[in-house]
C-alpha cells in the first residue's frame, strides 16, 4: 500500500528558501511524483512533478525557475526546492503518487490516486 507523508513546512520571509519532503512507504521507482498546493476557497494547484522514470520534470508557469523537484530513490523521498519564496506560495503543500501516467499528464491531479495529508508553507513579507 501507498502511504505518503509530507514535512518540511513552516514559516519564511518573502525572498527565503525552503525544501518540502515527501516520504513513500514503498518506493519512488516507477511513480511520478508531483507536489499540488492549495489555498483556502480555491482550488487545488499543481505545482512541479517528475516523470515514474524520473526522466523529466514539470512545472507550473508561476514557479519555473524558483522551485525545483527531485527525488532520492534510496531514501524514499521526494523533494521540493523551494526559492524566491513569494507571499504567493503561502499554501498547504500535497505531494502525491502515480504509477501509469504520461509525461503530458505529470501535472494533472487526477491522474495522482496517491495523496499525502500536506505540510503548510507560509511566506510572510
């Protein structure tokens, strides 16, 4: 069974950094990976993800550059990079699991039945 645990949120200035992590009970291999953020009243965002092969990675247009996705097979964990943290990123970070999911889809929620409870990032000015 897939079970996935976020960490690594909390409190930063604008213009600080954070790195969220995502933990697999079984394994990254074979799964995409994807981090998804939501707001309070709005609707779930995709953020960045990377490939079951871990071959290619996307982005969401607001965080290409700032945020960067990767994983370490070896233990367990999915990262997100977080930089140039704007007020805009304040939100309660998913990370989720796929197995069977194109490369055009990586950022499609609900190709993702795998979902993690989510860490909150706020990033005060």
């Amino acid at each position: 069974q897939v079970e996935l645990v976020e960490s690594g949120g909390g409190s930063v200035q604008a213009g600080g950094s954070l790195r969220l992590s995502c933990t697999i009970s079984t394994t990254w291999a074979g799964y995409a990976g994807a981090w998804f953020r939501q707001v309070p009243g709005k609707a779930r965002e995709a953020v960045a993800a990377v490939s079951p092969g871990g071959g290619t990675t996307d982005y969401a247009d607001s965080v290409k550059g700032r945020f960067t996705v990767s994983r370490d097979i070896a233990k367990n964990t999915l990262y997100l990079d977080m930089n140039s943290l704007k007020t805009q990123d304040t939100a309660t970070y998913f990370c989720a699991a796929a197995r069977l999911i194109l490369d055009t889809n990586l950022l499609d929620d609900p190709w993702y039945p795998y979902w993690g409870q989510g860490t909150q990032v706020i990033v005060s000015s």
